[in-house]
C-alpha cells in the first residue's frame, strides 16, 4: 500500500504569499492550491517532461549519468537549473 509523504521546500516569498493569498480567495488550503498548481504545471509541461526524463534514462544507460549529476552538483550547477527551470511568475 502506497504512502503519502511529505517534504518541506523553502520558496520565494513573493510565491508563498500569492498561494496564501490564492488559498484564502478560493477557501481552501495552501496545500490544495500547491497541488493544483503542480498538477497543472506537469499537465501543460507533460511532452517536455517526457523528452528530458527519456534523455535521463538514456544517460543512465549509457552511463554518462556519473558526469552529469557531478556537472549539476559544481558550483555552477544550481545555476544552471535555476535558468532551466525558473520559478513561476507571480501572479
């Protein structure tokens, strides 16, 4: 049987008040706006999702997985995900 689990993340405060905001606006909770944000950030991103988690697979395959976790894990690293992947605009 499947678990639920939970983890803390620190966020920009400019996005942890605009899901207050949004969940006191709707009614609800901040954890049930975060999960509908996620689920529709993965829905509108699900192609490109797959593309990369495929080209991860590959690399593990491949075994260039070693090289890229130590790239992602330089200093620069965090940099480059955070151009990657930046946060949501606020609202």
């Amino acid at each position: 049987m499947a678990q639920d689990a939970t983890s803390t993340i620190e966020v920009p405060v400019d996005v942890a008040l605009w899901v207050r905001a949004e969940a006191f606006r709707r009614g609800t909770t901040t954890e049930e706006v975060v999960t509908e944000v996620w689920d529709e950030y993965f829905e509108s991103h699900r192609d490109e999702l797959r593309q990369e988690l495929e080209r991860v697979a590959y690399a593990i395959r491949s075994r260039k997985a070693p090289r890229i976790l130590a790239a992602l894990l330089s200093p620069g690293g965090a940099s480059v995900l955070s151009k990657l992947y930046p946060p949501p605009a606020s609202a």
